[in-house]
C-alpha cells in the first residue's frame, strides 16, 4: 500500500481483485488500485502513474467492460469516489461529478421536474464512462444533453470540451482509447411544470428495460453494437444461440445480445462464447458484430 504524501484518503493498493468491481463479476486483479476522494487526489495518482511509466485504466461502474482472468496491468484508477451534483434552475443545467450512477442522476431529474435524463433510468453506468461511450437509449444520448466535460490530460492538466470537440457518432467519442480522463460533466435539461409527469415516464422507461432484459444475473448489459439496420440482438436470436453457452457463460433467453455469468463464469468463457457469436452471425449473415463492451487486459 502506497499512501500518497500530502493527499488526503488516497492510497494506492497492489494486487486489488476487480471481480467485485464489475457488473460481469469476473477478472483477475488490478497491479495497482487507487480509489481518490476528489480532484486532487486523481492529480496525484496520474502523476504517480506517469512517474513510473505505467499505464493508467479508468475504471466507473464497470458495468460495460469484460477484465482479463489475468487482470489489468498498470494503474487502476476508480471514480466510485468522485460524485457530486448541483442543479442550476436559472440555466437549467445539471453538472455531476464522474461517478455519479447514472440512473440516480435520473431521478434526481425527475423528482426535481426536469426532463431529459428519463432514458438514462435503466442504464447502470456513470457519468464517466457515459461521456466516453456516448451513452444512450430510448433514441436519446449523452451527446445530446452534453454541454461540457471537464477532462485531465494525461501531463494532469484539466481541459474542457464540447460535444462538438468530443466527435460523437454511435456508443463512441476521441476519448476513446486516449489517456484523457473524465472528471465531470455538464447538461442541460429542461425544467417541467409536471414532475409527476417526469417521474412517470423515468419510471415506464426503466420497467421497459426490466421487462425486455436480463437482470437477474450479472452481465455487461448490451455486448455487441446494432449493426444498422438490424439490431444486434434480432440477428443473434435469428442465427439460434439463445442460451448457447461455454463454460458457465450463457446467450441470454430473454435478450440475446446480453452475455451472462450463470455462476461460476471466467472471463475466458465470456470472451470465448463473444468470438463465438461474431463467427456465427457473419457465417449466417455476413455482418460482423463490433463489440460495445469494452476489453481490458489480455485475453490471447
């Protein structure tokens, strides 16, 4: 254990198993953890990181990932820690820090009147990794609300961008695959004269999701991008692999672009029963399926 000189609750662990940290419940141990508070907590830890050469993996809800048996190498940087919202009723702007869970954000929203976060109710991630994926649903998204995000460069400089800065196109931003890190987010929503209203719809948006997919076991929530103008889910169901498995890996009944852990899964059987579905579907289809949850750590 590392304790960061000058920086109050950050201390940088070794060998943290990341199993209980993703919503997939599966991958082996991060080299380095660290779990920082607030904005200067991150500072330091991306020094630290940069001091040693080590490559830094931002790690939210760990709802949309799959981590290596092997684990993740370098330094593991959590925003579990960092959350914050303000409401501003004179702009009607919304800003959360990068951990906020984006479903209570949601119904911070709704409870408050303000539309244009009911979509966001059923989607298990944060405001960090929604910025990063442009996440969506409901023909909604991130890129849609998105004012500004505040960012530290990978030299730990904050920077701000827009949406227009961020290239948005489908579940994808330049943040992708680069070490700038999100530290929080700014949208802009709109104030209802009906909160009742607002409620009710957050809340018919999210019984929509718990009736058309699986959450009664752990997953990654949707695998594979729709490929337009099928979904990934219809061509999956079409090829047969509804509750095709490997291992204790299984093609969800109720939604087959969803993955789940029955017990006992290893990332390796995950990985292996993806490749697998992309194999099937282009053999069927002729339509290779690009992967929406993202890989970390080594799987070959």
């Amino acid at each position: 254990m590392i304790d960061l000189q000058g920086t109050v609750n950050c201390e940088i662990k070794s060998q943290v198993p990341l199993s209980t940290l993703t919503s997939f419940r599966v991958g082996g141990p991060a080299q380095w953890y660290v779990a920082p508070r607030n904005l200067t907590g991150l500072q330091a830890s991306l020094e630290w990181a940069r001091r040693l050469g080590l490559e830094v993996t931002m790690l939210g809800a760990g709802s949309n990932l799959l981590v290596s048996d092997r684990g993740i190498s370098g330094l593991v940087i959590s925003t579990r820690h960092l959350r914050s919202t303000q409401f501003n009723p004179e702009t009607g702007e919304l800003r959360a820090g990068a951990g906020e869970h984006l479903p209570r954000l949601a119904w911070q929203a709704a409870a408050l009147g303000w539309q244009g976060l009911e979509w966001a109710v059923g989607i298990p991630g944060t405001v960090g990794g929604a910025v990063v994926m442009n996440a969506g649903a409901h023909s909604n998204c991130v890129a849609k609300i998105l004012v500004e995000t505040s960012v530290l460069s990978p030299t730990g400089s904050l920077e701000t961008f827009t949406p227009q800065q961020l290239g948005y196109s489908y579940r994808t931003s330049m943040l992708q695959g680069n070490q700038y890190l999100v530290t929080q987010a700014t949208f802009r929503l709109q104030l209802s004269a009906d909160p009742a209203q607002v409620k009710a719809t957050t809340a018919q948006h999210l019984e929509q999701r718990q009736t058309t997919q699986p959450y009664h076991l752990p997953s990654c929530g949707s695998v594979f991008r729709n490929p337009q103008p099928y979904t990934a889910g219809w061509l999956i169901e079409q090829t047969g692999l509804k509750g095709y498995q490997i291992g204790a890996a299984q093609v969800a009944q109720r939604h087959a672009n969803f993955i789940l852990n029955c017990g006992g899964a290893t990332a390796s059987d995950i990985f292996r029963l993806i490749l697998y579905i992309q194999q099937q579907v282009e053999k069927c289809w002729s339509v290779w399926l690009e992967p929406e949850v993202k890989f970390l750590g080594e799987f070959l």
